[in-house]
C-alpha cells in the first residue's frame, strides 16, 4: 500500500489474541512513541506510517457490565501546530487504588 496525500489511509486489525501478544502490540508502540519520530504500522500486505506529534489527544473508556469489560483507548494529533496539553490525572496500574471518602 503506498501512501497519497489527501488520501485517508490505514491498517486495521480485529479479533481475539492471547495477552502476551496484545501486550507484545502494546509495548511494540510505547517502544515506537518513546524512541523513534514514526511508528509504522504492518498487517499482511498494508502498512502505513504515522508521525505522533510531541502533544497528542488521548480519550480513555474503561468500562463493565455484567460479562462484558472493554477498555477503548484513542490517540490523536495534528501533523502541524501545538495543541494546550491537559493535567494529567489518569493513573493505569496492576494494583486496585484505594479511592479517598468524599464527604
């Protein structure tokens, strides 16, 4: 696949895989993102190429409802320009977090 500009390009992948190879995927783009300018993307034939932005949009959803648990997690940036970066609250961790009494 190459890539054309103004022509929206991607790679998608879905299905069921075991967690060593989710957390293979996971750690293979926090690698990407820490050390190098683009992560490239390869599944079968296609592959694209992204260039983060050092300020980057993040949208976490974390959620469950009887059986079902999803966690969805969304990166976006602009090619060009800053963006104002927002505190950050959000912790992720192996440990259930004791919550502090709202009175």
């Amino acid at each position: 696949m190459s890539q054309h500009d103004g022509e929206k390009q991607g790679v998608e992948l879905k299905g069921y895989f075991d967690r060593d190879s989710v957390v293979g995927f996971l750690q293979d783009l926090v690698d990407s993102l820490k050390k190098e300018d683009s992560v490239y993307i390869r599944n079968e034939d296609s592959f694209i190429t992204l260039t983060p932005a050092d300020q980057i949009e993040v949208a976490i959803l974390a959620s469950q409802e009887s059986e079902n648990e999803q966690f969805h997690l969304k990166m976006a940036w602009e090619r060009t320009g800053e963006q104002d970066t927002s505190e950050l609250s959000l912790r992720i961790s192996s440990s259930e977090p004791a919550l502090e009494d709202a009175d």
